[in-house]
C-alpha cells in the first residue's frame, strides 16, 4: 500500500525505477548470502528490503492501458488480456 500510495502521489517515472533498484539490491544479496554462513540479521535484512518495495508493475501498466486508450474504452477489456 505505502509504494502505490507513493505512486499515485508521485508518478510512475518517478517511483519505480528506485523501489525496482531497492528490490534487485535486496535479491542480489539474499541470494548472495544464502549460500554462505551469512548471519541470520543479514539474511532477513536483505528480504526486509526486498520486500519493501514489490513492484507494482501490473497495477501501473493497467493504468498506463486505461489512459492511452481513454477514447477508446471498448478497447481497454481487450488490452488487459492481452497484457496478462
């Protein structure tokens, strides 16, 4: 809720390309750690801050098709399927 609140607040451009980098920082390290005797603090802080930021990327592409076909609804049913 707090990432798509910022969202609606501030824009996709301006949102997701930082919670993408904060979550592939979080993936790269969990799985960087996972195989090693990494303590448990460091295992959990890496999910912490992947978990922080999910992408919200389906949400935002349903918005971007309802905008760029607002003259268009009929349209909009078939671009959500296409899309999923």
């Amino acid at each position: 809720p707090g990432l798509s609140r910022l969202v609606d607040r501030l824009g996709q451009r301006r949102v997701l390309p930082g919670a993408l980098l904060l979550s592939a920082v979080g993936v790269v390290g969990l799985v960087a750690l996972a195989g090693t005797s990494a303590p448990v603090w460091a295992l959990l802080l890496c999910a912490l801050v992947m978990s922080a930021c999910p992408s919200q990327l389906g949400s935002c592409v349903r918005a971007r098709w309802s905008w760029a076909l607002r003259h268009r609804p009929d349209e909009v049913p078939r671009a959500y399927a296409w899309e999923a």
